[in-house]
C-alpha cells in the first residue's frame, strides 16, 4: 500500500540562505554553507511544510502534490 506523500523542493537559484525553513522545520530542510536544501525524498502532507513554503523570503520552497504545486499558497 502506498500512502499519499507530497515532495518538497528548494530552488538553489532563489534561496537566500536565510535559515528560516531549517529552523522551523529541522526535519525536512538543511542549510548548507550556500542554500538549504531538502532532507527526505518525500513527506507526509503537512500543513507546516506549508506555513514555511509561505513564509520563505525568498519563496525557494515549493511543496508539490504530485503534478500540483501546492505550496506556497498564493492567497
Ligand atoms: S527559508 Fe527560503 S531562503 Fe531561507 S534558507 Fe529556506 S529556502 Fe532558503
């Protein structure tokens, strides 16, 4: 049985090094001497992946469900 799971991903290009995913969200995201980069292949859907997509400075972050980017959410 496979269980939904969306993947996440930081462009290299856009991401400030800021931290903040890291920070918010050790689990998931790693920062490099030079950007943050993504730890696990895929995640369980979690809206707290989503908040950091969200607040991103850079909006590095992009949470795909499948084909769908769902995250950052634009409204
Ligand atoms: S929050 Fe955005 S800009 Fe900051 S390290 Fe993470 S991906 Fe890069």
């Amino acid at each position: 049985m496979t269980a939904m799971t969306w993947t996440v991903r930081v462009d290299p290009q856009l991401c400030l090094a800021s931290g903040m995913c890291a920070g918010a969200a050790p689990d998931v995201f790693a920062l490099d001497t030079e950007h943050a980069r993504v730890l696990p292949e895929a995640i369980e859907p979690d809206e707290r992946i989503l908040d950091v997509a969200d607040a991103c400075p850079a909006q590095a972050i992009t949470v795909h469900d499948g084909n769908a980017v769902i995250g950052p959410r634009r409204d």
